[in-house]
C-alpha cells in the first residue's frame, strides 16, 4: 500500500486504452489497497481532455458522456480529493516564481505539496507524484518528490 497524487496527464490513461493503460488501471484498483490523491481542478481539466479527445478520435457523444460519468463517478469513490482554497492558489503563484509552469500544472503541483505536508504532519507516507508529463516531473523532483512516469511501463 502506498500513497500516489496523480495529475490529470496520469488520471486520463485510465480512461483510455493508450501506452501505460493498464499499469494505471493496477494503480487505481481498489484491492490495492492505495490512497490516490487528485486535486480539485482536475474535475475541469479531465473532462476537458476527454472532450478534446473525443474531437480528435471521433469518439461519440455518447461515449464521451460515460467517461466524464465514469471518471465523476471514480472522483467519488477512488480518489481523495484535495480541495483548491485562496492558499493553494497563493502557493501555485509562488512556484511559478521558481519553476517554468503553466497555470494548472502549478495549481497541480501546489495540490500536491499541500498532500504531502499534511502527510509529513500525521506521519503517514509521503505521496509519490505521478505524472506523464516530463517537464513537471522534474519540477516534482527539484521539489522534494519521489516521481513515476507512467510513460516508463507497457
């Protein structure tokens, strides 16, 4: 058992049969035993990424709405949602100072940081950050993070 905060570039491949699928679905499966952490804005950003897919692979309509059911209905029962506040958004905005990062991959980042200090607080293991995204993993790891890029697995 472990804990895991997942980005929305690792959330959207249990969504789709693409690279590293299956090594996501493993993550997410309750018999696990894991706690998956998530930030709030990937309520937004997934679904979002599901629409621009399903314009891109001419998913229907239909198909699309049973993922963002499915990936709302997952948010409820598989992962921790770790909610935005003023200070989350005030850390995000310091990052950036830091570290070349979009908006939502800061957000993503300061979500995180917020997990594993409250981790630190309670003595329980620190999350380990996931992410298909290269750049923010090696902002992760400047940040104290042990990482895993689904990317690395079949």
């Amino acid at each position: 058992m472990a804990t895991f905060f997942l980005d929305t570039s690792a959330i959207i491949k249990r969504y789709f049969p693409e690279q590293w699928h299956n090594w996501l679905i493993t993550l997410c499966d309750p018999v696990q035993g894991h706690e998956l952490y998530i930030s709030q804005v990937a309520l937004v950003e997934v679904v979002a990424t599901i629409c621009r897919k399903a314009r891109e692979q001419n998913i229907s309509i239909t198909e699309r709405d049973r993922l963002i059911a499915e990936f709302r209905q997952d948010s409820q029962d598989d992962y921790i949602m770790w909610l935005v506040t003023g200070p989350m958004y005030t850390s995000a905005g310091d990052l950036c100072r830091s570290h070349r990062l979009r908006a939502y991959d800061a957000v993503q980042l300061a979500c995180a940081l917020g997990v594993r200090n409250d981790s630190t607080l309670n003595q329980a293991p620190e999350p380990i950050f996931i992410s298909a995204d290269t750049n923010l993993l090696e902002i992760a790891i400047a940040e104290g993070f042990s990482i895993d890029n689904p990317n690395s697995y079949p």
